[in-house]
C-alpha cells in the first residue's frame, strides 16, 4: 500500500489479487485542491505500467458526496491567465491519465458528484453507483462552464444530456437518471449491494487475459486521441473566464 497524506486531502492505493484500489478524500465533500489532483494522475500513469494490476477501482472516503469537483478555495484564489489555466488543467490532466491509462478503471460511486466528480465518473469505463448518487453541472451559476469535463461526460452521456445537465445548472439530477443517459452501469440501493456487485466484477476481470482487456481499453477510447491538446485549450477557456468581471461578480457571494 502507498499513502499521501496533507491537510489537503489524502490519497491511499492498495493492491490486492490484481486489483488496485484508488481512495481519495478531502474534508471538503471530498474536493480536489491542485496538489491531490497530481497525486491521482500520478498514481494513475504509474499503475498504468504496474504489470501486477489488471484493474482499477476508483473511490472516495466517507459516506456523502462522492466529490464536489475542484477546490473553491483555489478558484477563489486565482488572480491571472496563468494561474487560471493551471487550475483547470489539474482536472484536465486526471481525466487525461483515467483515458491513457491501461487498465480499465470502474469507478464506484457512492453518492453526490458535481461539476469535476461528473467528469471522473464518466471518465472510468465502467460506473455504478447507489441510489444516492445523484449528479450537478453548477458551473454557470458561478459565471464559468463545464468545458473541461465536457468531452469525457459528452463522450458517455451524449450532447443533450450534457446540454441538458448545463443549462438547467442549479438543478440535481438523480441516479437513475444518470443510469439511463449513460453515466452508471447500475444503481444499487445502498453501499453494501454496490461493493458486492464491485468484489464480484473485479475479480472477474482480474481472472480475465490482461492483454484482451488493455486492447479493449484502447478501443472504447478511440477517437480522443486529440485530447491532450483538447482538454488544454478547455482549461484555457476556463482560466480565462473566472478573471472575468461577471465571474468575480457571481463568485463575490462566496469570499470571506
């Protein structure tokens, strides 16, 4: 087992019968400040070329929100174009290493997922969830766009839905919604059901030929091959905005 442990949040992998086990945490809904956000896409490119993992399961700790997205802290903090793009990319660069890495990763799924934690459930190739997890694109109402987890949750819950999760930006989509767009395989009724359903299919996959599941990997990606260079000018787009007059405005409610 490896252990990154801050005050701004924590991140445990463990491996066990070819099966690693991602848990990230931060006291903030679980958020993401800048620095754990490289922690998991190092961690992901590293168990990328670790040879003794056939699979990846992505998770958060505790018993609410699965993550509320980037860290409003570090947004609020932001001051120029620079700062801004780096910001944004930390989500760009773990979805980055969730679409290169090569194992499958099944993301579990516990409850609430906004703005960025949308994009990591869509970025996992296979999703389920409890009935509790429901999901929010708020980044309109404060004066920004979801344009950098835009691509991965188009990419498995199509245009309308993305349009539809963007516009209606103050509204809760609940779990089966999300099921039925795309975003979860299934929706269990409590945490117990979803991590039996989660023992029981990666061990399977575990068991299954390595080299048949990294060649089904790069399959289910093709086509976002552009996205390095995609997901940059995204994060670019966002950097740019939040220096804006309307954003300072929108975010003015949230400053201490």
């Amino acid at each position: 087992m490896t252990t990154t442990n801050r005050p701004d949040g924590s991140l445990y992998t463990n491996i066990e019968n070819h099966i690693a086990t991602i848990e990230f945490g931060h006291p903030a809904s679980n958020s993401f400040p800048s620095v754990l956000l490289q922690r998991l896409t190092d961690e992901l490119n590293q168990l990328s070329d670790n040879n003794d993992v056939h699979v990846i399961v992505l998770k958060s700790e505790g018993e609410k929100a699965f993550c509320a997205g980037a860290s409003f802290t570090e947004l609020l903090a932001v001051s120029n174009l620079d700062e801004g793009a780096k910001f944004f990319s930390g989500f760009a660069n773990v979805i980055n290493a969730m679409r290169k890495c090569s194992k499958l990763i099944v993301g579990r799924i516990h409850g609430k997922a906004v703005g960025g934690g949308v994009g990591l459930a869509a970025a996992c190739d296979y999703a389920l969830a409890t009935e509790h997890s429901a999901i929010k694109l708020s980044e309109f109402t404060i004066g920004i766009g979801p344009f950098v987890i835009a691509p991965a949750v188009e990419r498995k819950m199509g245009v309308a839905a993305l349009a539809e999760m963007t516009i209606a930006a103050d509204e809760w989509k609940n779990a089966y919604w999300a099921k039925e767009k795309g975003l979860y395989a299934k929706v269990f009724d409590n945490v117990e059901d979803l991590d039996k359903e989660i023992d029981i299919l990666t061990s399977k996959l575990a068991g299954y030929n390595p080299e048949a599941l990294q060649a089904m990997k790069k399959v289910l990606w093709e086509g976002t091959e552009t996205w390095n260079t995609l997901l940059a000018d995204r994060a670019a787009i966002s950097g740019k905005l939040v220096l804006s007059d309307a954003t300072k405005k929108a975010l003015e409610p949230y400053r201490k």
